[in-house]
C-alpha cells in the first residue's frame, strides 16, 4: 500500500528497531508480471528496547501468505507496511508476496530494463521487494535462490550453487536492505581478475547486454586501479571472492555501490573512443572508483539513519576525488570540482532548497541526495584533513575502520575517531554539518613597520528553518607573494573559530599580495576589496595554480558583469593577460582549456542577484557572445597554430595528457569558427577518429548555424547507440540560439527515439534546455511551460527522476516580476496535478515557498 500523503521525518526522533535480524533467506521466481519473493528472516527480539512493535515496511506488494514459525498469522496491512502480533523470543517470519517487475516504471524495487531484470534498493526500495525493516540501521546476511529462465543469475555476495535455471549467492557481511541487489538477463561477461596485497584472488566481471562487450575494458581497468589504489592509500583490502558490474539502460542514478554487485547506468561504464568524449571516460573512472569505494566507506560501515546519508556520500566523493587527482591532474581536478560546487551546491544552499549536509527533516529521502550531501558533504572531509594533517587524518580513517566495522553510524561516530586520534575538539567543527547556507568570509588587509595582517569577518545568511548561525571553523589557506611574484610566504593554513579573527605576518620589507583561500580550503564565498590590476598580477603569478585560475575566473566574471551593467567594452588588460596564457605552450593543456572557459551564465545572474540587481538573461547571453568575439579576434594570429599545436597525433587514448590537449583544442576550435564561419569544424568532423573530436565538431558547427548536414550525418551514423544518441539530443538544445531553445526542445520530444521511460533521454532533453540559462528563461515563457508539462507526465511514472529536476526552478525568485509570475505559476500548477508523488510533492512546495 502506498499514499501520497505527505509525512514528515525529524532526525530527533530516531528509535532503534526493536528486533535484531539474525538471518535473511529470499527465494525469487522470477516472472516478468508476477514475480514471487518468498522470504525467511529470523528476527530475535532485543532485550530493553525502546519499542516492541513488530512493522514490516512494504509497498506494491500483493501478500500472499506470512507465517510464524510455521504457523500461519494474521497480519494488519496499514499505510506503508504491516503490523503483526510477535512472540517476545526468537521466532522465524515467513511470507511470500507478488510483484510486477515490468510495470515498475518508477525504477524502484525489482524492475524491467530491456528485458533485463534488476534492482535499485537505496534508499527505500527494497520495501517494493518483500516485506522487511527497511531501515538503513537493521543489518543482516543474506542467502538468496533466484529461479527463471535467464542466462545470468546474480546477487550480492559469493555464488554458492548453480543449476539449469537456478542460482544461489550468500554475502557473509551484513548489510541493511538498500544494499540488496539483484540482476537477471541473458548478459554478457567482460572477465579479468585481481590479487590483493594479502594474495587472495578476486574474480571481476562487468555484465554487460550483448554487442556492448566491446566497451568495457577501460572500466575494468578503472576497478582494478580503484583497488590498488584504495590499498595503498587507505590500506583497505575487498573481501569478498567475486566482484560484478552490471550495465542498465534505466537507471535513475549514475550508480549503486550494492555489496559484491555494483549497479551502473550504462552511460557511468560503458566506453570506447568512437562513442565516448574524454569527459566520459574521467567520470568513468571517477564513478567506478566512487561505487567501489563503497565497499568500505558505505557499506562495511553504513548510516544509522538517512539524515546521516553525508556520512558515507560525503567521504567517498572525497576519495573519488583524490584517486582522480592522482590519476590525472590535482590542480585541474580541484579548478574542475569547485566549478561544479559552486555552479549546482553554491545556488542549492542560497535558495529555497538550502539544507545542512545532515538534515533535521524531510518527508522524501530520494530528494536528499544532492549537491549539498555529495559535493558540500566531500568538501567537510576535505577540511578536516587540512585541519588535522595528512598524518593524523589517515590515522583517524584507521581508527575509523578498525572501531566501526560492521556498523552503522551517525556523524557523532565520525567526529569522535577525530577527537580520540588527535585530541582535537570537533564541537564547533560539527556546525558544518548541522548549518546550512555558504559562509562569507569577508577579508580586510593593513600594512604597518614590517608586519601584514589579514582580518577575518565569517557570516551566514539566514536559511529555511536557521535564521541564526554561529561562527564556524574556517581553514584558510593563505600564501604570500611580493611585487615580482615570488612567493616570500608559503602556504600557511589559518584557522578561524571566531565571527572576526585577525592574523599577523611579521618581518615583511613591503606590503605583499595576498593570495588567499589556496586550493579552495573551504566552502565560502570570498569577499574583498581588490582591483583588476591585483588580480591580473595573481593570474600571471600566483603560485597556487587553483587561486592563480581563480584570479582570472574572477577577472572573466568581473569583465562580462561591467559589459552587461554598464555597456563597457571588454577590459583590455584581462584580455591581454589572457591571451599571454592561452599562448604559453609550457603551461598544461588542461590548464589553459579551463581559464578559457566562460564563466557560468546562471552564475553570473546569481552575482548580480547578490549585488541587488536583477538578472537578465539575454544581456548575460549577449555580452558572454561578445566576449568571446572579442577574443577570438584578439587571437586570430595565434589560433591556427595554437590549433595545431593542440592536436594529438596518434591512436586515440583517454589519458590525462591527451585529453588535457584536447579539451584546449576544442577551445580553440569554437574561438577559431567564429573566424572561419565552421571550415576547420567541418573538416574535423569529415576526419574524426573519435567521439571528442567529432562531438567537439559537430557543437562547434551547431553554435555557427552552420551544423545541419553535420547533425543529420551524426544521426545516421549513431542512432543505434543509445548512448550518443543522448549526446545528439542534449546538443541540439544546448547549442540553440536562446529563442529557439524551447522549441527544439518541444520538437525533440516528439521524436521517434524520445521516450520519458529513459531517465537518461529525458535528461538529455530537459537537462539540457533549463541548462540554456538564456533559452530557458525566454521572457515568452515556454521553457518553463515544457519542463512543467513533462515533469507532470513523468511524475506518474518515475517520481524520483521528476523531483531532481524539478530543482531546475529553485532560482526563481533571482529574476523579474514577470519571470517570477511565469514560474509561480507553472510550479502551483504541478503543484495541484491530482496524484502528485509525495517527491515532487515535497520539491514543489520547498521551492514555491522560498
């Protein structure tokens, strides 16, 4: 039984489960409309529990039977589960329920994904499956039978047994129900193995269906970097017999860490060079490594409850991002994330749905797994380590392990192996995880007989439900530089515990330049008087290559702001600076390709809603083009050369090297087709060998209006691969002028391969389009009525893909009276749809309430 009344959850009113479980046992016969689930759990009553009551969590299941001991029992089904009269000793529970895989749209629980069977559990899935204490903090082993007719049969944990038509899989480690998987399909296995430093072999396999098997190797090349890596740096070993990676057309996610069998949307795994940009194969990587990370940070030590979900999300983002630093590039990897941070958390923590990384409340789990959880959620982990030292932070992650293991925990557990290991008192720390908003650290600088002091102002804008905020602990990460750039004060870590904190450098011959928050040591927004001409001496000097790109991130922002609010004409010195930068060739590639990024047009109307002004998003698109015009005029001498010079010889690999100079080569390109009016676009999409240079193309070629033979040609070479055809469509949007946006986007939906089945087709579509900044908020108002209108459709089928994009409306109240009224209405509308999801249920009314 289900109902879309809305309930609310509070982090203070967590209670035990009254009843350890033991033991699981499921058996599933397999059938495509009517799967049965038999289940056998032992339950043992605790001793002093705060409540005996005996509730199985259930939804979409039709009980067939339940039983006690083997005795038949009466079982009361209620809102969202069951109740049922239980012995007060040991005692074995016994049903057996009916299920439709193939009309579980909502991709939750067991379902259908192109005839394949397969589950997504976390967080409440598993509820869908059979009745079940489906709380994170209720763990168990779990023996599992699956019967059909299928080729492949798996579970989590080791296989036990097999036959024609059968298989058996026992995990030994306990686990809590979000963590159960199971796959089903006639797939196909991509084989290889691995050795731990203990020496026990392991057998992996990526699942794949047939004719993809030629697009797994460089994932399993990514795993088995991700476990030796997780050996020499954390020291943690795997510890099961066999790891599986199954590939899934319809996946909500990117992926699902379950235990022994990691659940991959297709687009997160799959790969080869002529279906894959260099942008998927890192976040292959970066997603394989994230999902078996798991393993340790998420699953041998899990969350007590979901408002600890930042416990194990926010840690092994971190670990995922170091394992990416020190595969490919820290610097880029660093600029990378901080421009993600600040372009989807920075606007999640200033607008309606604003949240601390651990809860107080909620009514829909799946709408808290977001940027604040993950990405903010990393950058506390982040943080701590700069606080502790290199030293004492592995020593904590130790203690960690060693106390915790087998457990589930809350932030309370995490912060106490920091105070034991180091001695440290992590009280004011935890305020990073109770208080939501970014800080604002606003900087002051005096200069007087040899000593410079930096002075310090931390605050916080009030936030739902947190109109006060106390002063956090803030490392500030502060280096020195004099007037010829050398660096006369390495990078010192300032700690800041106070509302106003000053801090002295003694001994200085001049004022220096101050080069401060190096490597984005915290999550805040940085405020200080300063002028283009200091930040073009940090952009040609600084150091710190993090700050020395934020200088001119800052300069790009502080040029094209001027351009849309005064009518200024591009500041002449930044372009000079840039273009000094753009030509160095002993700079890295990847370096360079991300300085001549633009700065984030919805980031732009986020600063100027913070300076008091209202945001027009067609002056932020133009004065962006006539940048970006500009440059490329400035450049023109230089870009053929520097298109050449950019070229990688050779057979295509993803390595950081090769694709740090492709990433500035397509940069180069888009700069260089304003020139040429698309000839060295088309003559790299005539010749490309592989999917970055034909997709860097064929967008180039798009932006010119000079892409349509290239668009058609793509579609016909492509449009049996699903995933490329996910490319076409989101650049057919992304790439559209901003008064077209919506109606290609409305065209698109009506296309023969546009399903809202697909989360990712439907990404692919309204992603891209309310990430037109420009196309998105036409004043006519019709990208807000197609998102509306889809959003409404999909609702009925797949509430946890409408209520993540529903998030694509939280910044409404940035923009004029006349855009506001538009989304309002829009919003009240879906708000009103009869049978709203409780998800978007919840989404909606966050927002419409900022």
């Amino acid at each position: 039984m289900t109902s879309s009344a809305p309930q609310t959850f509070y982090l203070k009113d967590y209670t035990p489960f009254g009843f350890d479980v033991e033991s699981v046992e499921l058996t599933f016969k397999l059938a495509p409309t009517a799967t049965r689930v038999l289940s056998r759990i032992r339950f043992i009553p605790q001793e002093n529990a705060a409540s005996s009551d005996f509730f199985l969590h259930g939804e979409e299941l039709e009980l067939i039977s339940a039983a006690i001991d083997g005795t038949p029992v009466q079982v009361e089904e209620v809102d969202g589960g069951l109740n049922c009269a239980v012995p007060s000793t040991p005692f074995l529970w016994e049903a057996e329920v009916e299920i439709n895989p193939k009309g579980n749209t909502a991709l939750e629980g067991l379902y259908m994904s192109n005839g394949m069977y397969c589950t997504q559990c976390e967080a409440e899935g598993f509820r869908k499956i059979t009745y079940y204490p489906d709380r994170p903090d209720v763990m168990s082993t779990f023996k599992v039978r699956i019967e059909g007719p299928e080729k492949v049969l798996l579970s989590n944990g080791n296989p036990t047994a097999s036959g024609e038509g059968w298989a058996e899989w026992h995990d030994p480690w306990p686990k809590p129900a979000y963590l159960f998987a199971l796959v089903a399909g006639d797939l196909i296995n991509h084989p290889d193995h691995f050795t731990t430093k203990s020496g026990k072999d392991v057998d992996l396999n990526i699942w794949v269906r047939p004719g993809d098997e030629g697009k797994c190797a460089f994932g399993m090349e990514a795993l088995k970097k991700s476990m030796t890596w997780d050996e020499e740096v954390y020291g943690r070993e795997y510890d099961l017999d066999i790891f599986n990676i199954v590939a899934v057309d319809d996946f909500n996610m990117g992926a699902m860490e379950n235990k022994g069998l990691n659940v991959f949307n297709s687009s997160c795994v799959l790969a080869s060079p002529e279906t894959s940009t260099d942008a998927n194969f890192e976040r292959i990587e970066a997603i394989i490594a994230h999902e078996y990370f798991h393993n340790w940070t998420g699953n041998r030590i899990t969350c007590r409850d979901w408002f600890q979900l930042c416990l194990k999300e926010g840690l092994t983002v971190y670990r995922d991002a170091q394992f990416t630093a020190d595969m490919r590039s820290e610097p880029v990897k660093r600029i990378e994330d901080v421009i993600a941070l600040r372009a989807r958390q920075f606007p999640e923590d200033q607008g309606p749905l604003s949240h601390p990384p651990r809860p107080e409340e909620f009514q829909e789990i799946n709408n808290f797994y977001t940027a604040t959880v993950y990405e903010k959620g990393a950058e506390v982990i982040g943080m701590l380590k700069r606080l502790v030292g290199d030293a004492d932070y592995y020593k904590a992650l130790d203690l960690y392990f060693d106390r915790h293991d087998g457990q589930a925990c809350t932030i309370e557990d995490w912060l106490s192996v920091f105070e034991d290991a180091t001695g440290r008192d992590m009280a004011q720390f935890k305020r990073w995880y109770s208080q939501a908003g970014t800080p604002k650290l606003k900087v002051s600088d005096n200069f007087d007989a040899g000593t410079y002091t930096l002075t310090f102002e931390q605050s916080t804008a009030p936030t739902p439900g947190q109109d006060i905020k106390d002063p956090r602990v803030i490392p500030i990460a502060v280096g020195l530089l004099n007037d010829k750039g050398d660096e006369i004060q390495p990078t010192r870590v300032l700690e800041m515990t106070q509302a106003t904190q000053s801090f002295a450098f003694d001994g200085l011959a001049a004022k220096p330049v101050p080069s401060i928050l190096r490597e984005f040591s915290a999550p805040v927004i940085l405020e200080r008087d300063t002028t283009n001409t200091e930040r073009t001496f940090l952009f040609a000097h600084d150091t710190d290559p993090f700050n020395r790109w934020e200088a001119g991130n800052a300069l790009a922002k502080e040029t094209r702001l001027a351009m849309i609010t005064a009518g200024e004409a591009p500041d002449s010195a930044y372009l000079d600076a840039l273009i000094k930068l753009v030509r160095d060739d002993t700079l890295d590639p990847a370096f360079r390709a991300l300085v001549l990024q633009a700065p984030g047009q919805s980031d732009l109307a986020q600063t100027l809603h913070a300076r008091g002004q209202v945001p027009d998003p067609q002056k932020i698109y133009d004065a962006s083009e006539t940048f970006t015009q500009t440059l490329a005029q400035a450049l023109s001498d230089s870009l053929p050369r520097l298109y050449a010079a950019t070229t990688v010889d050779g057979p295509y690999s993803p390595d950081a090297e090769g694709a740090g100079k492709r990433a500035l080569n397509a940069r180069i390109l888009s700069l260089l087709t304003r020139l040429d009016a698309g000839e060295q676009a088309q003559r790299q999409f005539e010749t490309a060998d592989n999917m970055t240079l034909q997709y860097a193309a064929l967008a180039c070629l798009l932006k010119a209006d000079k892409g349509a033979d290239a668009s058609a040609s793509f579609f016909d070479q492509w449009q049996e691969d699903r995933l490329v055809m996910d490319k076409w469509f989101a650049l057919q949007i992304s790439c559209a002028e901003p008064e077209a946006a919506a109606r290609i986007a409305k065209e698109l939906t009506t296309h023969p391969l546009f399903t809202l089945k697909n989360p990712n087709r439907f990404r692919a579509v309204m992603g891209a389009l309310s990430g037109h900044h420009a196309g998105f908020h036409q004043i006519s108002g019709a990208g807000y009525t197609l998102l509306a209108d889809n959003l409404i459709a999909l609702d009925a089928l797949n509430p946890q893909t409408t209520a993540r994009m529903c998030a694509a409306f939280q910044s409404w109240p940035r923009y004029d009276t006349a855009r506001q009224e538009l989304i309002k209405g829009e919003l009240q509308r879906i708000a009103t749809t009869k049978g709203l999801s409780r998800d978007t249920n919840e989404m909606v009314t966050r927002i419409l309430n900022a």
